[in-house]
C-alpha cells in the first residue's frame, strides 16, 4: 500500500514511524513533514489545508490510504472531498469534525445525549452576556469563558471576577482575538480535578480504545504558567482504573458515536475526549476530531498492532470485535521547545547530539517543528522534538527520556522536568 500522511507535527512522525512498521506498506509520503519524516517517507511540499492539491498528489500518486494528522483539514472537509473522488481517507467528515470545530455543537450534543460536562450557557452578544454576570452572585466560583471555533488551544480563559469576565468576553466578541469564533461564546461551570485524554478508533458505530494517557498542557512544572499544545506525556495513566476506563467507553464514547450517528454525521477516525475527573468522576471538557499530540507518541510506541489495518478497519466499518494489544511497559514522551513558546521564540537554531541521543536503547525521537538545512537539523517550530521513551516501568521511562533530552541541545532549548511524576507519584505506595 502506498500511504500519504497529512501534517507536520511530532503527532505526523510518530504516525510515520508506526505505519512504516506495518507490513502492508510499501511507500509513505508525508505532506509537508518534517526533518524527522524525511528519514523514513517522502516528503511533499503541500500545506496540510491545501485540499485540492492534496486530492490531486493522492489520485495521481494512487495512494492507497490518506491518513490526516491534524483537525484544520478535517474541519475544511478534506474527508468530504477525498471521499467525493472515490479516495480512500482516514479521519471524520466535515460535518462530524463540528465536534472540535464548534464548541457549541459539542456541548449540545453532549447535553442531549447525557453525556457528563460542566453547565453551560452560550451567547451570541456581548451584551447578553453582561446582563447573565449581573444576575450572578458576587463571590462566584471561576467562571469559564470559551470562543466557540478553533482558536489554536487558547480560546479559553478562566476568570475569577466580574470584571475578567467582562474583559474576556470583550477580547472575545468585541476585539476578535480569535477572529470568527468570537461570534458566539460559552460560559461554563468552573471543575476543578485532574486532566486526562482518551481516545478511541470510530467507524461510526463501534469504537476501539486507545490505551491511557496523560498530557501536560501547562508550559512550567507543577503545571504553571498558560496553556500549551502539551509539553509532555506518559502511557499508562494509572489515574484510569479499569472501572473508570469502562465507565468512559460506555458514559463517554460510545453515546457520543452514537449520537453522531442519528444526527445524520457518522463519525469515523479518531475520537479524543479531554477529560477531566472530579471526586472520580469524568466529566468532557473538549471533544478533538483527531489524535493528541503530544499524547500519541508515547502511546505508539506501546501498540503492538498494525496501525494500518486498524485505520483500514475503521474506514471500512470493520471495528466490531477488533483490539489492541499494548506492551505492558511504561512510555513517556518529553517534548523539547523553543525559549518562548507558546508565544514569540525563535527558529533556525542547530540541534546538535541527536545522533548520539539516536544511540539510546528504547528511545524514540519524534520530531515536530524541525527543518533541514545543509544536511543540518535545525528548529522550526515551537514544539521541536517529542522525545519518546519505553522502560520497565514508568520510573525507568523518565529515567530514560530524561538522558536523551539531556543528550541533546540547541541555543534556548526549554523542557519541563517533571514528566510522568503525577504518574509516578500515584504509583509509590
Ligand atoms: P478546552 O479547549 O475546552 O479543553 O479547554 C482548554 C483548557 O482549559 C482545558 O484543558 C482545561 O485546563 C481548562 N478548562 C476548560 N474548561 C474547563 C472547565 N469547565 N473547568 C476547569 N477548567 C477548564
Ligand atoms: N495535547 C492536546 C491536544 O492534542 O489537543
């Protein structure tokens, strides 16, 4: 088979890196990748939104699988058109996209089908939403304020007076920080608890597990500091217990699938729920149309499954009864940044000491916002390598990763030290 990858993330790389283990492959391309999927596919010079052109090196490439990485081109409806042009696509419809696309379709649907979330009241002017904080009680707990569409992670803001409502929903619906899903905005219910990710393979009607993991959102130790796309990972979360992992599949994911599937948006490919549980109980903070990252790489390197054939199942409506093995070992992925991120930092710096980081046993090094140059591996991005080990336990895992991150450099490298320790900690008796 010959299989195009779509995006440039560490989330793409681990992906290439797992299909190429699958022995129906015989070709990858990744499109536009980066320096680490260059190494094992080809890459292609077309941005992930470019729909058209992607259809067109799909058709006359007879690429026999197109796997999308990232939500942007799923909520543009790349599936819609492959599948208009009889091209076999992995990952949801535009229409069933709306579950990350819209945070208003979301918590409806959620509310419908009785799927635990915070409360919740949405509004479409400023003004309404004045008048619904006036009526509130002064001494509030946080109120949470959400744009409604995709706003890149940073369209929520958590606000602990009046006036930061008032402020957040001006920047929202006034100023347009986050240009067209300022139109309308949410206000939640404030849960306090702890953040897992779980995610499940769709064909529309029965879902496969993913195993359990845990990112790091927050860019400092002890989760300080604003929100990230996830500066870490680890797999599993012993925070899911086996009754906690069924009590998702059959409270969470399966009633959401379901749902999707009598509104007439049958949703196939990924489903990634943002959990976050209180006093034991899970409750959704955010559907995503698509895998985690940083998330899927440490859980990749667990899988012992051909990916392929899941992805092939999925599409296929053939899930019923399929499952994943995983490795009983730990993994922990620890991604290396640029100084600055998530917002001004630079790019163009040399990485150096990923050859001898390469040499580590159980190590994987994913690579996301990386370029090229001279046959030199610089920085490209925010998020620059995912380093993704698999130990013994998740002790030994850290451990691990922690000597490659260490192993390797570049001029205003950040990493957060304290990967996988909530897991550890839950673990020591
Ligand atoms: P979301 O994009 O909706 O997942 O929100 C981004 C982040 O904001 C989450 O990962 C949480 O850390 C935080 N957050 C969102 N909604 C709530 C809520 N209702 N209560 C507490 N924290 C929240
Ligand atoms: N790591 C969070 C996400 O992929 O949305």
């Amino acid at each position: 088979m010959k299989i195009l990858v779509i995006g440039s993330g560490g989330r793409e790389h681990a992906l290439v890196w797992k299909i190429n283990q699958s022995p129906l492959v015989r070709k990858i391309y990744c499109a536009p990748g980066n320096a680490g999927t260059s190494e094992i596919a080809e890459n292609i010079s077309i941005e992930s939104t470019d729909i058209k052109s992607l259809a067109d090196f799909a058709r006359e490439n007879s690429v026999d699988l197109t796997v999308v990485g990232p939500e942007l081109p799923l909520t543009l409806g790349i599936v819609n058109e492959f599948e208009r042009q009889g091209l076999r696509i992995f990952g949801p419809t535009k229409e069933a996209s709306e579950i990350e696309g819209s945070k208003v379709f979301a918590k409806d649907i959620m509310k419908k089908y009785g799927i635990p979330t915070a409360q919740y009241e949405y509004f479409d002017s400023p003004d309404k939403v004045k008048d619904y904080i006036l009526q509130q009680a002064q001494d509030y707990t946080p109120l949470v304020i959400k744009a409604d569409g995709l706003a890149a992670g940073k369209g929520v803001i958590i606000c602990h007076t009046r006036d930061e409502v008032i402020r957040a929903v001006d920047s929202i619906m006034v100023q347009r920080v986050f240009g067209s899903a300022g139109e309308k905005v949410i206000i939640e219910e404030y849960l306090r608890g702890e953040e897992v990710s779980f995610m499940a393979f769709s064909d529309g009607e029965d879902i496969v597990p993913l195993a359990t993991t845990q990112d790091h959102k927050q860019i400092y130790d002890d989760d300080r500091g604003p929100n990230t796309g996830g500066m870490g990972a680890y797999s599993p979360a012993p925070i899911i217990t086996e009754t906690l992992n069924r009590y998702i599949i059959e409270t969470i994911m399966k009633p959401l699938v379901l749902g999707m599937k009598k509104e007439g948006r049958c949703y196939k490919g990924i489903l990634y729920a943002g959990l976050i549980i209180v006093n034991g109980k899970p409750f959704v903070l955010e559907f995503n149309c698509r895998f985690g990252d940083p998330e899927i790489q440490p859980i990749l390197v667990r899988m012992k499954n051909d990916i392929v054939s899941i992805m092939m199942s999925a599409v296929e409506g053939r899930l019923k009864g399929e499952e994943i093995q995983w490795y009983n070992e730990a993994s922990v992925c620890v991604v290396m940044a640029a100084e600055g991120y998530p917002d001004i930092y630079e790019r163009g710096k040399e990485i150096k000491g990923l050859d001898e980081a390469k040499k580590i046993e159980n190590l994987v090094i994913f690579h996301a916002g990386t370029d090229k140059k001279n046959s030199r591996v610089i920085t490209n991005g925010g998020r620059v390598l995912g380093v993704t080990s698999l130990g013994a336990d998740i002790k030994d895992a850290i451990e691990r990763a922690y000597r490659g991150v260490k192993t390797i450099s570049w001029e205003g490298v950040y990493y957060r030290n304290d990967i996988g320790r909530k897991a550890f900690s839950r673990l020591k008796p």
